[in-house]
C-alpha cells in the first residue's frame, strides 16, 4: 500500500442552504510543495478553505490529511495538523508580535492553559527564523503590512504543522513585500516539507511559485495539475473569461499577460 498523501480531498461537495457552493472537488498535494489556488471571485476558494480546515461540514465527501478524516478529529488535533495565515489582519487588543505568535498553540494550551517559558523562547525562534527577531515586543497592529504577513508566518511555523494553509497573503501588500512573503512560504514549504495551499488573485505569481494548481470556476475544478501542464492560454482564457498570452520570461519562466484586444474579446 503507498503512502498516504499529506492533503487529499475526495468528492467535496458543499451547499450555503439551498444555494450549491462547492461540487465534486478532488484533488492531493503531496509534501514539500506549493500547491496554488486560482479563480475568479466567488468560485469558492475561501468556503473550500474552510472545509478543509474543518470550519464547515461538506455536504458529501471527505478530507483527508496524513491518513485521517478531518471531520473526525476535535478542533485541537486539527490545529495540530494544520496552520492558517489569513489576509491582513488586525487586533483588538495591543498584543505584541511575540504575543501573536504565542497564540498560534491556544488550542493545544485548552481554555485554562498558560504558554511556558518554553512556549516563549519557541516563539521567539519562530520569529527569529524568518529574520524579525527585532519585532518581538512592538505591538502588533503598529507593524507594517508585510511585517504583520511575516509575524503571521512565524505564527504558523510556531504550530509546527503538516499543513500550510494561506488565504491570499500578498493581497494587500506593496510589490516587494508580495515577493518578499511568498518567498519566505516556499522555504518554508521545502525545508519543513510542508504541505502548502495558498489562494492567488494573481497567476504570474501562482506560476512563480507554485509546483501545482487547482483552479476553480463556479464551484468546480476547472482544470488541475502541475503547473507545467494547466498553466497554458485556453485553460486561464476560460477561468477568467478573458483573451490573453503566454510570454516566455527570463530563466525559462512563463508569464500571463491580457492580449491587446482582450477588451473587445471578452470571452462569455
């Protein structure tokens, strides 16, 4: 029998009420890789997020996640399998960027838990591995955007998961700081073989980065693969509804560009 996937999803289907969200999702990701989430908005990236963190309850079908059902487990082996990085966030309360990343094992401490002081020297490794060390004690909401993003992948690191979940980390940041992050998640991703999702409005950026794609139109996978294979003009044409072009970039990479006519040449 071969080894489990690290992330599998077999035949996922979800309803908002009466509404259908989600229809037949299936796909795996192997460790070690970066697996990018595309489509257009209300495709139902965010609500598959959600399922596979165990927020919601499929309609039909499963996640699977090291051999185990995630609609099985308590919210605390959960947490223990997997760490979330939202889009920009803010606090209500003046935490501090050490605080922040303490409150990535809040699960594992249960409702009356306290961290350790080894809670907090992990935390500060955590922060110190990505290079912000120096932030540890500014309050959080003062940071900057890529700071915050940065703070929050020390906070997932601190969890110590299988699984890297990321809900559009770059969306608000300048265009350093969007390159800056998502290559800080893919060394992560390959020196902790993480297994790493994460959601992109861009596709040059998913295909900079990203060893596999998932894309999803209307709640369906549209196409799905290595990125080779599914990052090609007919397949993002038909997920964004828009004429474009592949160019040839520098070091064999591939970029996406809107065709000069894409305006008059909208697909329906």
């Amino acid at each position: 029998m071969g080894k489990e996937k690290t992330l599998a999803v077999h035949d996922l289907s979800f309803d908002y009420d009466t509404r259908p969200t989600l229809r037949d999702i299936d796909f795996s990701v192997e460790p070690g890789v970066i697996c990018g989430l595309l489509g257009p908005n209300a495709s139902g990236k965010s609500t598959l997020f959600k399922l596979i963190n165990g927020i919601l309850k499929p309609k039909r079908g499963r996640v699977i996640v090291e051999g185990m059902e995630v609609g099985c487990l308590p919210r605390s082996a959960v947490a223990g399998l997997m760490a979330v990085v939202p889009q920009m966030t803010t606090v209500a309360f003046s935490f501090s960027a050490l605080q922040m990343v303490v409150m990535g094992r809040t699960a594992k401490l249960g409702a009356l838990g306290r961290p350790s002081k080894r809670d907090y020297r992990d935390a500060e490794a955590a922060l110190e591995d990505l290079g912000v060390a120096n932030l540890k004690h500014r309050a959080f909401n003062t940071l900057s955007g890529g700071e915050r993003q940065i703070v929050l992948l020390a906070r997932a690191l601190f969890q110590n998961p299988s699984i890297l979940l990321l809900d559009e980390p770059t969306s608000h940041l300048d265009f350093k700081n969007q390159y800056l992050i998502m290559d800080m998640v893919r060394s992560m991703t390959r020196s902790r073989n993480l297994t790493s999702l994460v959601t992109l409005h861009d596709p040059n950026m998913a295909a900079r980065y990203c060893g596999q794609m998932v894309m999803l139109k209307q709640g369906r996978v549209h196409r799905k693969g290595m990125t080779e294979d599914v990052f090609e003009e007919g397949a993002l044409e038909s997920l964004y509804g828009m004429k474009v072009s592949i160019e040839n970039g520098p070091q064999g990479k591939c970029f996406v560009m809107p065709s000069a006519d894409s305006r008059a040449s909208v697909l329906q």
